[in-house]
C-alpha cells in the first residue's frame, strides 16, 4: 500500500517493507512524510505481526533529508528549533524502538537522510548508494545527530576526516570509514536486507530490543551504570517464557522457538 505522503508500506512474515516514495524530490523529508514515519515507528512498537523493519527509497536516493523549501521561509528561531526537534525525535525513534530496523540504502543520502540511515541497527548498502556531507555549502552543520551519532559510531578522527575534509563518500568509501555494515549488488540489496532480518529473528525478541537499547546507553554512560543497566535488563529477561525456551532447547539441542514473551 501507499501512504498518501509518499510512502510504500509491505508486511510479509513479519518483515515491514517501508520505501520512502517521492523520487521526484529524491525522498525528501516534508514535514507530512515526517509525521507519516514518526507515526509509523511508533505504531510498530505494539504491533505483535510486526517483527523487523526495512527502510529504504524508491529511485535513485534512499533520502536527500530535509526538503529546500522548508530553509526557504523566513523562521522565527524559537519555531524552527520546535520543528526541527520534530525530526530528531523521528530519527530517534528508530533507535529506541525495540526492534530490529535495518537500512537498504539504495542511492543517495545526505542531511537528515544520511542521519535515518545511521540510526537504523544495520546499513547495507548497494553499490549505487552515496553519502553527501554538504551541510556547509548552505550555510548550516549536519543537525539532529550528525555530528554526535557519527564520532560515536566512527570515532573523532574518522568524523573529522569525513565532515571537514569535504569529499562526498562512495559506497566502499563508506564502508571503509565504519558508516556501513556492508555493500552488495544493487540488484541483491532488498534479498540481503531480507537475510539479515532473517538471522535476527532468531533471537529472542526481547533480548535482541533490550540488547539494542543498552547498545546505546553504553555510547553514553560510565562503566557503572552500564552494568548496572545490564543487571535490570538481565533480571527482566530472566522471568520471561523465551528466556525458559531457550534454555530448554539449548539443552535438547534443537532451535527454539520464540513467542516474544
């Protein structure tokens, strides 16, 4: 089916297919297609049919970020910091939410676009697929994470290499600075995404959306709260049927079988 702010939506075997759908603005972020996948994310969170996520773009970008027109106003500044928080919270919510959202990247990313794809727990690429840190050439910086999500998941240097050396990044220049989990074929893009959610069905459901989560805690927190958060997630898994399951089938030799609960 098709959102009415450009978005194509399939569910199959518990993976949700969502291509991001104005190829003509090279998918855009407009603040209606913004509330559509904000809203979208949050739904998933209780939808037991929903197991797995695919993000990805429907012709030649995967997203350009935020749409020109929305810097071609003339903002109050208390506005645009409320609507740009609107964003950030949509990109955060792809991490926080408890399951597995794994990025197709088929083309080009750049802005806020490139910020959605980093957000998600994998990145595959095609070998078509382009990251653009172009922020300055319109006066801004890389916002609603761009800075902080990329030192923490390449580290200062890379960052520093890639936001201030200006070169835009091919697929396997990416790859190679930490910003992808890997590249593969344009044509086997959607069949790897598929794959890798195959593998992570698995895990338990909640050990894989609390392992995720404490994943991202642990980027911003010492040592001892980490482990202290890792002793309540552990203590919550503990009581759970899937935790008794695996354990049962562990013993049996078999594969288990989780039910999420």
């Amino acid at each position: 089916m098709t959102g009415n702010s450009g978005l194509r939506i399939t569910l199959e075997d518990g993976t949700l297919v969502v291509e991001l759908n104005r190829p003509e603005k090279h998918n855009a972020l407009d603040e209606a297609l913004q509330s559509e996948l904000l809203q979208l994310f949050t739904g998933a969170v209780g939808d037991r049919e929903v197991r797995g996520i695919i993000l990805t773009g429907s012709g030649e970008a995967f997203s350009a970020g935020g749409d020109l027109s929305r810097f071609e106003r003339n903002w109050d500044p208390t506005e645009f910091r409320a609507q740009s928080h609107e964003l950030t919270r949509l990109i955060s919510s792809v991490e926080r939410l408890e399951k597995p959202v794994v990025a197709a990247i088929n083309g080009l990313a750049t802005g806020a676009g490139t910020q959605l794809a980093l957000s998600c727990d994998l990145r595959i690429a095609s070998e078509n697929a382009r990251f653009l840190f172009r922020e300055g050439m319109i006066g801004f910086i890389p916002s609603h994470g761009g800075c902080v999500r990329l030192v923490k998941l390449v580290g200062l240097a890379r960052a520093r290499d890639i936001l201030l050396g200006g070169e835009d990044l091919d697929a396997s220049e990416a790859f190679r600075h930490g910003l992808l989990t890997r590249v593969v074929s344009h044509e086997r893009l959607l069949d790897e995404a598929r794959e890798s959610l195959r593998l992570i069905f698995k895990r338990a459901p909640h050990a894989y959306g609390l392992a995720k989560r404490l994943l991202h805690l642990s980027a911003s927190v010492d040592i001892e709260s980490g482990l202290f958060a890792e002793s309540l997630a552990q203590s919550l898994l503990i009581g759970t049927e899937d935790h008794k399951e695996g354990v049962r089938a562990a013993r049996e030799r078999r594969r288990p079988s989780f039910t999420g609960r």
